[in-house]
C-alpha cells in the first residue's frame, strides 16, 4: 500500500520511477494539469528557455532583453522513456514578446528519426506553427484553442507567439524523434514573423 500523500514530492519521484524503469512494463496513468491555476507539470522534465539561451535565433540583438534575460518558453514532460512504441507528450508555454519587432518563438527542429509526425493542440492564446522541409517548402498555420496543427514527418517546426498573452499548446510525437536543432541553426526557417505598422507579417 501506498502510504505517501499524493502531490507529495516522494510521491512523485516514486511515479515518476516507476512509469520509467528500465525493462518494466509501464502502467497506465493520468496526469492533470490546470491551466486557470498554472499548474502545468506533467511530471517529467521541465526545460526553461531564457533570452540568452535563444537569442541567436533572431534576426536581431535585443539590448533591454541582454539586460533583463526573460524567460522565452518552457517546456513540461512527460515522464516517458524516448523509445520506439511511446508516445511522448507536452505542454510549451511560450511567452508573449518581441525581440526587437520579432515575435518570440521557439528554437524549431526537425525530427532526429525524419519520418516522426506530430500533433499540436492550442491550449491558450494565439501565434504560429512554422513548417518546412529540407528541400524549401514552407507553410504556416494558426495554433489557437480547440485548434490542431498536424506535422507530418519530414517537416521542421517551431512555435510563434504572434499575441499579447501566454500561448499554450499541447505536443504529442513519437517518443524515440530526437530533436535535431542544428539543421535549423543552419539553414533557418525561410520566414520570420514580425510586428510591422501594426500588423503581423510574415516574410
Ligand atoms: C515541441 C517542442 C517545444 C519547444 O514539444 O519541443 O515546443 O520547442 P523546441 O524543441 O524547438 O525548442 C516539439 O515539437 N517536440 O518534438
Ligand atoms: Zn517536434
């Protein structure tokens, strides 16, 4: 019987252990997260994407954000092993903001393993999902609440917040992918997303 207090931070470690070991049949389980409350951990990893943690991906060089270092995004995990036959799943919270007049957005990155699709779904707020494959085709489209973008295998994306306010979106892919952040690094994405004469603009 399980005598630690459920929220507890043994409690967790526990879970957490016991959806991960090695050679393990995993158990199902449930994880709640509430959004009102901002409560979002989905008991794994959570990664904190700073200002200085990103700021090469922008077109230009922010010296207020230099100064002040926000956070740009942050990712919540699942606690799932990144093997073949799972799924992972997670919640990226990105923050509203520009560098300069660019929208904040996330690194981007194609799949490790190409040919691993994933799903977003908008949770909160508005923005992006930036796509492209190697061979130059582009595509964007709109990530808002009850709204799912499909990104099938082959296709690098990132995340845009295009609005005043938190955007949240569900992830769930494959979870042997990989992330392979360095082709984006070098090639960028073809477009950007910035604030012109009072209008979004993509180009
Ligand atoms: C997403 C992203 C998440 C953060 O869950 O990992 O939004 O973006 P970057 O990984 O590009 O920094 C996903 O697409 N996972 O595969
Ligand atoms: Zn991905």
């Amino acid at each position: 019987m399980c005598l630690l207090s459920k929220g507890s931070r043994q409690y967790e470690r526990r879970k957490w252990r016991t959806l991960t070991d090695a050679g393990k049949m995993m158990r199902p389980f449930d994880v709640l997260f509430d959004l009102a409350e901002g409560k979002v951990n989905l008991l794994g990893n959570r990664t904190v994407r700073r200002y200085s943690d990103v700021k090469h991906i922008f077109h230009e060089i922010d010296p207020k954000l230099e100064r002040e270092n926000p956070i740009i995004y942050e990712v919540f995990e699942a606690p799932i092993a990144e093997k073949e036959g799972d799924l992972m799943f997670l919640i990226t919270l990105l923050y509203p903001g520009r560098v300069k007049n660019e929208f904040f957005m996330t690194k981007g990155h194609y799949h490790v393993f190409e040919n691993t699709a994933e799903v977003y779904l908008g949770l909160k707020g508005k923005g992006l999902v930036l796509c492209q494959t190697r061979n130059g085709d582009f595509e964007s489209h709109e990530i808002c609440p009850n709204k799912v973008v499909y990104i099938p295998p082959y296709w690098a994306h990132r995340a845009v917040n295009t609005s005043s306010e938190l955007l949240v979106f569900f992830g769930v892919y494959p979870a042997h992918a990989g992330h392979d952040y360095k082709s984006v690094e070098a090639e960028g994405f073809k477009k950007r997303v910035f604030f012109e004469n009072d209008k979004i603009c993509i180009r």
